[in-house]
C-alpha cells in the first residue's frame, strides 16, 4: 500500500514539473526598454524563466545607459551548448539551442540578430543621454515655451476684443427672435451664446496647446521619453472641455426656459387664449399657464437626467480603465427600459380590456348616477322609496359597482398570478381585517341609520347626552352643532346604538310640545292659575295658537300644587330661546297678579308674612300682615275671642 502511495506521489510531482516547464517553454516574454520592445525570450535557462532572464537583461542594459559605456564591442562567445552576448565582460543574454530552434533560426543568426539589436537601442540611448542631445532639449522646450506664453498674451489681447464686438452687434447682426409678435429670444441673450461660445473656442485652443506643449516636451527628454502620457492627458484635457461645455449646455437651456416660463405669462390674452367650446370655458387661460409651466419643469428634469447620462458616458471613454464602464452605464439603462418595453408590448392585449371595462363601468355608473338624481329631484317615484334614499343608496350601489369592476380587473394586472403579488393581497387583506373593525361597524352602522331614517339634515335631535342640530351624515360619523356651536363628531356604531330622540320629525306636521312647570299655593284657586299660565303662554314668541296651549295639575302636594303649562312650537331650533321667554312671561304675569310661585326648597327666614314677590309689583304702601295671635283662655274654653294685634 505505502509503494503505491509514494509511486501516486512521484507520478503527480512529475506531471506537475512537466506542466510547469512546458507553460514556461511556450512562454513568450518581450523585452521591453524604454518602451520600445527589443525581441521575445521564449525557453528557460535551467532555473531561470523568460520573466527572469528578460528583467535581468533590462537590468544590465540600464547600467550600461547610466555609465554611457559604448555598443560597439558587443560580441558572442560560443559556450558549447550555448551563445553568451558580451559587453566588457559583462554577459548580457545567453542563447540556446532551445532559443534557437523556437526562433526558426541558428544561434550564430540568432546572436547577429540580438547584438545588432542591442547595438541599436545602446547607442540610441546614449545619444539621447549625451549633453549636447540634453542642451537641444532643453532649448527646444525654452522655445516652446515662450511660444505658448506668446500665444496666451496674445488670446488674452484679442478674445476680448470679440467679446466687446459681439457685445456692439446687439441691434445690429443679432436681432430678437419673434413668434406672432411676441419676443421669444432678446439679442441680449443672443450675443450672451456666442460670446459663451466663443470663451468656449479659446478654452478648447489653451488646452489643445498645453496638451501639444507638455507631450513633446516629455518626448525631449530620455528620462520621460517613456511615459505613456498621451492617453492620460489627453482624457483630463478633454474632460476639462465637457466639463465645461456640458455647463454651458445646462446653463443655456435652463436660461432658456426660464425666460420662456416668464415670457408665458406675458403672452396671456394674446398668443394664449382661453379654449372654448360653443361658448362653454373648456380651458381658461390661466390653467393653460400652469400646464405650460409644468412642461417646462419635466423638459428640465429631461434634460439634466439626458446631459448627467452623456456626459460620464463620454467621461468614462477617455480613459482606458473605464472605457468598459461607459458600455456597461448604458446597459444599466437601456436593459430595463427594453424590457419595460417589451413587458408593455405583452401588456397590450389585457391594457384594451382593462380600458373596455373601464369605460363601460364609468358610463354604467352615469346612468345610475342620472336615476338616482331624478329619484332624488321626485321625477321618478317609487313606492316605499322616499326621496332622500337616493343618494346613499347611489353611494352604496357605486360602490358595489366598482368593487365588482376591481374583481374583473384583477387577473388582467401585470403579476396578477405571481405569488409575490398574491402574498401582498392577502397581507393587505389581513391588515383591513383587523385593522377596520371599528369602521366596518361605523359603516354599517350609517348604512342602517340612512334606511331607518331616525333624522335628516338640520332636525334638533338628542343623541345619549348630545343636544344639537345635525350638520352632516356620513358613512362613518354623524356630526351635531350644540346650541353653543359645538360640532360634535359621533360614530355611527354609537349612534345606532343610542337612543335618539328627534324634536324636528313631527314639529312642522303636529308641533312640538314644550312643557314647564310652576309650583303655586292653595290659597289661590286653580283657575286663576290657569288664566296667568295661558295668558303667559300667548304672549311668547314662535309658539303657535292652534293647537291652544293647555295646563296638567301634575301633583297635589303637602304645601303647593304643581301646574304643568304646555304650549306648541313649529321651531325647535330655537327651543332655548323660547323656553327662556316663556319663564320671563309666566313671572311677569304671576307677579302682576300678585300670586307668589311657591318653591319646595324656600327655606328663608320670613319678616312676618312679607310675600315673595319683587317690591316693584308690591302697591304702594303695601306693609305684610303680622301674625294672628289668640289668648290662652280660648285654647282652653274652645272659644274664640277677638283678635290682638
């Protein structure tokens, strides 16, 4: 067991060596110096890789450049197997067989080939390394340099110079742009763009000449000959430009469409006229206005989403690292939006039928909307159906109606069937259920009460403890104003199961009894109760003659008697006011008459029999009349004897 494990192992080392050393034999290394690429390093050179023997290579050659030794005594040495390229004693490559035979070519051609190479990229080198080629440079960029300041001088002197000549062509080459009269463009923002402009033009000119300047000045030199700038710079520069531009294209159409929004209110009355359809307003000027506006505020969300997209898809192309990202930012939105595309495309079909039905149900409910209207107006009767059930049940019968519309719909909506839209149903459905308990029962409850009909609009009601004047019915509340203007909000469920006492139903047909009670002593006959009672009763305003008031002796207690005086009113409205009345009335005749109204609880002590009626009713001189007074002897003998005051 142990032979065959270890003849597994050495069998997998090996073909592991093997893998490793045919990769490394196919490799193809360049040797690259000073961007420029010499030749390809192909085989290994026992331990050492191509990767090895080409950075080696580049080492070496960068000593040589440094030192400034010269090319010309290169030459090869055959070492048996193998060609070494020398330089002072200094191998500098070593060629195969292997190298060789991959090359196509012997090791004498193949080491004439690398040596007149080396030679070339030596002496290139140490040209561009030597002082006089550094001194060139170094002049060449001077020039340079003072070109491109001359040149900026001279934008600076002549820009300017345009910017004031399109400032004077206002009036001149640019004039306003019109529509129907009316100035869209003034030349002042016409001469502002191309003055924009034209700053654009030498923004672009000063960074196509630092572009033009910083390039062949680094390719001047050996120590930056070999930065990869060209494509760096080029993509700052460059987004410099869109930067800028993309800021004047936003600025401009926003500058745009704010003169137009204010040039839109100028217009009313003259370009913007009201829509009319045989006489009849369709749309006035000033909704017009506001639409008009509207668009001019999607045309500005439009237009930064349309730049913001172009713009770093552009950015993103100038630079090599994210040219993919410009491709995959455009993904990022056409992707979905031919998908929503598509999706509606399939949609179409079932969007038709959800319009059919739609359409169909929103005429249905016109028609019923007009029955229940001429119901309500009495056009059309029904037996058993008052009038004022018209609109709750329209409400009722419009709300069946659109359930119902919503029940066909549903299975034409996009996902309808997807589990995910189901869930979120019966989720939603769960939450109503347990969340409306009290508002079903509110609503039931207003149901009830519409086909009870217990009260209307404006009767004086009593509902439990609430006294008032129903304002408003609801499906869910009904609200009463107190007579302190209080609007109190009652659910319906309470309502429904309160009792409700209604003063207004039988008012106008009956009247209204409104009742008070007087408590008066047995010295004065009822009948004379009676007559101040009436007499009170008639004299009150808002109470009605026919049915006549009339009086109930309710009790006949221990000291007084109760007299109930009822009287009729067609107004419970003001039943306060009339109350309050009737007591002022029924005081002033009794205290006319000069008949004290009695009171159970009158517990003042009394100066002798002095009445308890207002002195300014009393007569003059009226003095109470003291206490009678009889001897003991007649409580004695049962005889009376004459009175001592």
């Amino acid at each position: 067991m142990n032979i065959l494990l270890s003849a597994f192992k050495y069998l997998a080392f090996s073909l592991i060596i093997f893998i490793n050393v045919a990769l490394s034999q196919s490799a193809n290394i360049p040797v690259v110096f000073s961007s420029d690429t010499l030749f390809f390093i192909k085989s290994n050179i026992g331990p050492f890789t191509p990767q090895q023997r080409a950075a080696e290579l580049k080492q070496k050659l960068s000593t040589i450049i440094d030192q400034g030794i010269n090319a010309d005594s290169i030459t090869s040495v055959n070492a048996g197997d193998h060609t070494n390229i020398v330089l002072r004693n200094v191998i500098l490559i070593s060629i195969t067989n292997e190298d060789a035979s991959l090359a196509g070519k012997t090791k004498g051609e193949l080491s004439k080939e690398y040596i007149s190479i080396l030679k070339k990229e030596i002496n290139s080198q140490n040209q561009l390394h030597s002082s006089k080629n550094l001194l060139i440079s170094s002049g060449i960029t001077l020039g340079l340099l003072i070109i491109l300041l001359l040149l900026l001088f001279l934008f600076r002197k002549i820009f300017p110079k345009g910017y004031t000549f399109l400032e004077k062509q206002e009036g001149k080459i640019f004039k306003p742009i019109k529509f129907r009269s009316q100035e869209i463009l003034t030349e002042e923002s016409i001469s502002s763009f191309f003055i924009v402009l034209l700053k654009g033009v030498r923004l672009a000119i000063t960074l196509a000449l630092f572009y033009y300047f910083i390039t062949n000045v680094l390719e001047l030199f050996p120590w930056t000959k070999g930065w990869n700038i060209k494509p760096i710079l080029g993509g700052i520069l460059s987004s410099i430009v869109l930067i800028a531009a993309t800021f004047v294209v936003v600025k401009s159409v926003f500058a745009f469409l704010k003169i137009f929004s204010i040039k839109v209110e100028s217009w009313k009355g003259t370009v913007i006229k009201s829509v009319k359809v045989k006489n009849a307003e369709v749309l006035s000027e000033d909704r017009i206005i506001e639409q008009i506006k509207l668009v001019i505020k999607v045309i500005n969300f439009v237009v930064v989403i349309i730049v913001a997209y172009f713009f770093f898809t552009i950015l993103f192309s100038f630079f090599s690292f994210s040219k993919t990202w410009a491709s995959t930012l455009i993904g990022y939105i056409i992707d979905p939006l031919i998908s929503v595309l598509k999706a509606f495309v399939v949609f179409l079909p079932n969007l038709f039928t959800i319009i059919v039905i739609v359409f169909v149900t929103r005429y249905v409910l016109k028609f019923i909307k007009f029955i229940f209207k001429e119901i309500e107006k009495g056009t059309i009767s029904f037996n058993k159906f008052p009038n004022d059930w018209a609109e709750p049940t329209y409400k009722i019968v419009r709300f069946l109606l659109i359930a119902f519309a919503g029940i066909v719909i549903y299975p034409y909506l996009p996902g309808s069937n997807s589990q995910a839209f189901q869930g979120v149903s019966i989720f939603l459905g769960i939450l109503f259920s347990l969340g409306s308990t009290s508002a079903i029962a509110n609503m039931v409850g207003g149901v009830v009460l519409t086909y009870m009909r217990p009260f209307k609009i404006g009767d004086r009601v009593k509902i439990a403890d609430t006294t008032g004047d129903i304002i408003e019915k609801t499906l869910l509340v009904t609200r009463v104003r107190t007579i302190k203007n209080v609007d109190i909000s009652i659910p319906n469920a309470m309502v429904l199961g309160s009792h409700i006492i209604n003063f207004s139903s039988s008012a106008k047909e009956k009247g209204l009894i409104l009742h008070t009670s007087v408590t008066i002593g047995y010295d004065v006959p009822w009948k004379r109760v009676h007559e101040l009672l009436i007499s009170a009763a008639k004299q009150t305003g808002n109470t009605l003659t026919e049915p006549t008031p009339f009086i109930l002796q309710t009790s006949l207690d221990d000291s007084y008697v109760s007299y109930e005086l009822n009287v009729y009113t067609d107004n419970p409205g003001i039943m306060a006011k009339i109350y309050s009345e009737l007591h002022q009335n029924i005081q002033d005749k009794f205290n006319e008459a000069g008949v004290e109204i009695m009171s159970p609880r009158y517990s003042a002590v009394r100066d002798g029999n002095t009445t308890a009626i207002p002195e300014e009713y009393l007569p003059k001189g009226y003095s109470p009349r003291p206490f009678r007074i009889f001897s003991f002897g007649n409580l004695f003998k049962g005889k009376s004897e004459p009175d001592r005051e």
